[in-house]
C-alpha cells in the first residue's frame, strides 16, 4: 500500500510540474545604430574638466612654441 502511494505521489508530481511548464522563445534582436564621431567628442569635452582644457590649451601653446624654434633652426642639410 505504501509503495502504490509512494508511485502514484511521484507520478502525480512529475505529471504537474512536467505538464504545466510554459514554452519560453527567446528572440534574439539585433539594431545597428550609427554613432557619428563628432557627437562623441562633443560629449567627452562637456565631461573634460578644467585640468583636462587648460592642459589641451598648454599643450597646443608649447607645440607652436617648438615648431617656431624648429624653423628658426632651419633646415641643416
């Protein structure tokens, strides 16, 4: 009798568990989407802070500084 319950019990409970699972259908989505360059340096300078600009602008300062003394040396050859 006990081993009759012990079946029907595992039965019933594989029946349930097993009848009543839902089909899942999982879609893969795939969107290009075109970033253009320009809007992300747009961004990055609003994020720069003021370390970031006032070194661009020495940086820029000291390159012309070189390039003057570069052609005040001249061409050699």
């Amino acid at each position: 009798m006990k081993f009759r319950f012990l079946i029907v019990s595992i039965v019933l409970t594989t029946f349930t568990f097993t009848s009543c699972r839902e089909e899942v259908n999982n879609e893969t989505i795939v969107r290009e989407v075109r970033v253009e360059k320009e809007d992300i340096e747009v961004a990055e300078k609003e994020n720069e802070g003021i370390l970031e600009r006032t070194a661009r602008k020495v940086d820029t300062e000291v390159n012309k500084e070189i390039d003057e003394e570069i052609e005040k040396i001249g061409d050699d050859n």
